[in-house]
C-alpha cells in the first residue's frame, strides 16, 4: 500500500511560518481515493489529530489551528501539504502524515519546534 516520509519540519519564531509536506509511495489510485490527515505529538503529550482532508479536499481542522493552518492535497503529484502560520510555542510537536486506511502505520514523522 501507500507509503508515507513527512518533511519540511524546523525551528520557527512565534508568529512565522512553515509548511509541511508530505510524499506518498505506491498507489497513485490507492492515494487519490483516501482521506488523509495531519497528526501531531506534543512532548509528553499523546499524539492527536490537527486536520484531515476527504478524497474531493473536504477539510476539517481542530480548533486549536483553525484559521492558522491550511492542508491541502495535490493527487497527481502523491502530495499532501500542512501550511502553518501564526506558530505558537503550543504548536511544537513531531508532525505526522496519515492515511487512516494504514490505521497501523506511522512513519518517523517531522519535528516542529517554534521559540517564544
């Protein structure tokens, strides 16, 4: 099945900005056909879900970054994308892609880490 490697992870002041991306291996048609999302795990917190994103680009955004953050998804390039703006230290986190299909696979997953 799909295969997924997050990057674009980084240290950020408060207030700026980053974008995250995602590449997916293996079936284009398995990728443009599933939901995907965001996740992310605080330190010492458990991980939880930031935003998911249907097969058409229905979005649907925690309230702790809506309005700040913005997932996307181009099928024709395997990409899934996290624009975050507005960073808060709150925001630190290791940032993981997901296909829910895969409900047992995680990949390493990329680090956020915004200074105050």
């Amino acid at each position: 099945q799909v295969q997924l490697v997050e990057f674009g992870g980084g240290l950020v002041q408060a207030g700026g900005s980053l974008r995250l991306s995602c590449t997916a291996s293996g079936s284009r048609i398995l990728f443009a056909m599933s939901a995907m999302a965001w996740y992310r795990q605080p330190p010492g917190k458990r991980r939880e879900l930031v935003a998911d994103i249907t097969s058409d680009g229905t979005t649907n955004y925690a309230d702790s970054v809506k309005d700040r953050f913005t997932i996307s998804r181009d099928n024709a390039k395997n990409m899934m994308y996290l624009q975050m703006n507005s960073l808060k230290p709150e925001d630190t986190a290791v940032y993981y892609c997901k296909i829910p299909i895969r409900s047992d696979y995680w990949g390493r997953g990329t680090q956020v880490t915004v200074s105050s």
